[in-house]
C-alpha cells in the first residue's frame, strides 16, 4: 500500500517547509500551487518532490481535487500547507496505510494555534475533519468555502492531532474571516437563500452566546472574548455580504 498526501497553496513559504517535511515519510508528496503566488512557494516545494503543478485558481474544494486526481497512491493524505503532521499522528497513518485500512476514510483531530498557544476550547478542539482515505472513495465537495471531504464507505477516527498554525495573529484571523465571508455569501445566494428577519442582529449574538459561554471561550481568557468576537463578527458579515449580492451591490473579489 502506497500513501500519497497532497498540498494546495498561494503564497506560502513561510508555511510549506515545515508542512511537507512533516510528511518526507510518503511515498508521494503532491503540491498544487496557485498560479498567482509570487513567492517562493514553488522553489521551497520542489526541495521535497517534483510532482508539482501549477494552475489557475479554481476555488478551493476544485483545486483540491484537482490535487487528488494527480495522486497515485492507494490512500491520500489531504493537507493544507499551514498543518503540520507530527511523530504519533504520522506513526497512525502509517499503521492505517501499511493494513490496508480497514474502513474507506479516517477522521482526524485538529488544533489549531494562535496567539501563542493552542486553542482548547470555543468549539475549536478537537475539530475532527476527515483527511485520510482510499483513493477514489473521497472528493471534496464542490462549495466556495468550508470544503469537506465526502466518502463512500464506513469513516473511522485517528487518535494524535494535526497541528494547524492557520493564523500569526488577530488581524490576520479577521481578514481571513472576511474573505470567508464573501464567499459564503455567494455560496448562499446560489443556493437562493435569503436573509432571515434580523438575522443581521440576532445571528451574531447567538454566534457570541454560543462560543464563549456554551463551548467556554472564556476558559481562554481575553484571547477567547477576542475569538468569539470575531467569529460574531463574521456571522454578521456573511448576511450583511449576502444583502449586498441580493441588491446588487458589487463588493471586492475574494
């Protein structure tokens, strides 16, 4: 059994050193890499394979899969360049791989880091999300933003986490956050969905209620209040985007 991991990026070398030589343990290591990066991106990746392609951007979920097709393994690996696999979680995979499963795909743990520690609480831990599986039983599904892996067949879970080092700081969570935003509102309005009444109000203070209070954010202090602001923050930007789109107000590309 064979195990290919597969990579997407733009503009990340700070990121895609540590993340691919994370996973030299592969049989092959695949990296798509947007062609609109302007750093060294391509010249860091190709210290680690030479399966590398470069391609218009064609959202997130597409480009992944495109990433997929290009992979000649017996399972896959899907990453994003800012995770890293550690020495337990790649020992599992490995375990996984070399038995030849025995279930289609495996969910695994995530934690992500910021502000200098990991994020324990507010719903961010332990984050499962399905990242191993057989070549051709899995493919994202087709969505601007937040792409999940959809699988035919039984889904186990792994044990060690993967580490997610998505953010450097607060501002840069809260542009990200915005670009989500776009996104999920023209998501939702090619679904035909229309805001609710007062959505613009009440969504974000449930978003609020719920993260610092029911997932306790505020176990992690003025960080959490912080996080929990910002993710009501992106519940109110995500409607207020999708009235925009609705009246036919042109906001800036994603």
């Amino acid at each position: 059994m064979r195990l290919s991991v597969t990579v997407i990026a733009l503009n990340e070398e700070a990121n895609i050193v540590p993340c691919l030589e994370s996973v030299r343990f592969a049989d092959e290591i695949v990296v798509v890499v947007d062609s609109g990066s302007t750093d060294r991106t391509l010249e860091l990746a190709r210290k680690f394979t030479d399966r590398l392609f470069t391609i218009d951007w064609r959202g997130f979920a597409g480009t992944k899969n495109f990433a997929l097709a290009q992979a000649q393994g017996d399972w896959v690996l899907s990453l994003d360049a800012d995770e890293r696999v550690p020495a337990a979680l790649q020992a599992e995979i490995l375990g996984v791989v070399k038995t030849d499963g025995p279930l289609a795909a495996y969910k695994i743990p995530r934690k992500t880091y910021v502000g200098g520690r990991w994020i324990r609480h507010l719903g961010w831990y332990p984050d499962y999300t399905l990242r191993l599986f057989r070549r051709g039983q899995g493919r994202f599904r087709e969505r601007q933003v937040h792409e999940e892996v959809e699988v035919a067949g039984p889904v186990g879970v792994l044990r060690t986490p993967l580490e997610h080092f998505s953010y450097n700081n607060l501002e840069e969570y809260a542009a990200r956050q915005d670009r989500y935003a776009r996104l999920a509102a023209q998501e939702m309005r090619q679904a035909g969905r229309r805001p609710l009444p007062g959505e613009l109000l009440w969504r974000p203070a449930l978003t609020f209620l719920k993260l610092f209070f029911l997932k306790r954010g505020f176990l992690e202090g003025a960080l959490g209040l912080q996080l929990s602001l910002q993710a009501s923050r992106y519940n109110f930007l995500k409607y207020h985007y999708l009235r925009e789109l609705l009246q036919g107000v042109k906001g800036d590309a994603p």
